[in-house]
C-alpha cells in the first residue's frame, strides 16, 4: 500500500504545478489533470493538502519525506492567490476552475487555518509568522446549514495549542456547547438545515 502512495506522489511530482495547486479531477490512465477541473480546498481537495503536512510530520520530517514538505510549501503559495476578503473583512478561500475564480468556500476549507498554523513551524521566523497571520484571519462560510463537520473545531484546537490564546479555546467550547443544544437527540447528534433557527 506503502508503495502505491509513494508511485502516486511521484506521480504527482511529474505534473506538480508551479502555484503547487493540483485539480480535483486527474485521469487515472495518464495521470494528467483534466482541462477545466475545479482547484479547490474543500471537498475532493482538502486531504490531499492537509496530508502533504501530515506525511512530512508523520515521517519525523527528515529528508525521506521532505519532499511532502515541498509540495506542501509551493500548494500554500498557490492558496494565497485563493485568498479573498469581503466588504465586511472576513477571508475566504474562493475555488478556480481554469482561469475563472468562484465566490464560494466549501466548509470543508475550514482545517485551512489549523492547517497553516500547523506548518507554521517549519518556515523560517518571518514567513512563519506570515502564515500564521492568516492562519488568525477571521474566515467566512457563506452557508447557512451545519452537518457537524469537525474541521473549524480542528483549527481551533491547533490554533489554541500553537499560540496559547485561549479564544480559540472558548470558541471551540462555544461550537461544542451549540451542537449539544442544538443537534444532540435520544440517539445521537443531528445535522441542521438553518443554525440561525434550529
């Protein structure tokens, strides 16, 4: 199994861009990205960013998976052009398919922030802190129903453990605190249509 991931990244490697943002859609016989295939780091993106990281952590982050790191690295400056701020300065991730932006973050995106901090460390101190002010940066989630995804809470936790700032901490408890009133039932726990009326 060990081997099919490593000839995949190799893989990847070959057609890696240089904004280190790869489409969702590759075919799987050439192992090239199919024209006009969403970029995006919500769904059918989010992991293959967030295990660059986590390969590279995993692995003690010593040369034989450094470069995890690299492609990681490059994909981070790519999620930079992604970056977009509203009227009301909140961030978003917007999503590209071609040369074609689109305004929407999937809450999948939302381990974005963890994820950075995360990474964080293994910059030198000034583009460390760089990512790490985004990762603070107040992110906006232009939908209105919840399915109990736990990516917002993940960054969360890495953001309260990284920088000690307790916010993240009670932001989380509040999050925790809103499914129990709000989704918990007899058997278990309830996505909502709205969280503005549940």
């Amino acid at each position: 199994m060990i081997m099919l991931v490593e000839n995949t990244i190799r893989q990847f490697q070959k057609i890696f861009p240089s904004d280190g943002l790869l489409p969702i859609n590759i075919n799987p016989d050439s192992g090239i990205p199919k024209p006009y295939s969403t970029i995006t780091f919500g769904a059918m993106g989010d992991s293959f960013y967030e295990y660059l990281l986590k390969a590279w952590i995993q692995g003690n982050k010593t040369g034989s998976v450094k470069n995890y790191r690299q492609m990681w690295e490059a994909s981070m400056e790519g999620l930079i052009s992604l970056t977009r701020k509203t009227t009301s300065n909140f961030y978003y991730l917007s999503e590209k398919n071609g040369d074609s932006f689109s305004d929407k973050m999937d809450e999948l995106a939302c381990f974005v922030p963890g994820m950075l901090a995360l990474g964080a460390s293994g910059y030198g101190p000034e583009k460390a802190k760089e990512i790490m002010n985004l990762a603070k940066e107040d992110m906006s989630v232009g939908t209105s129903w919840s399915i109990l995804r736990p990516e917002t809470i993940e960054s969360l936790m890495y953001l309260w453990r990284l920088t000690g700032n307790k916010t993240y901490q009670d932001w989380g408890w509040e999050i925790f605190q809103a499914f129990e009133n709000n989704s918990r039932i007899e058997s278990g726990y309830v996505g909502l249509k709205d969280v503005s009326s549940p």
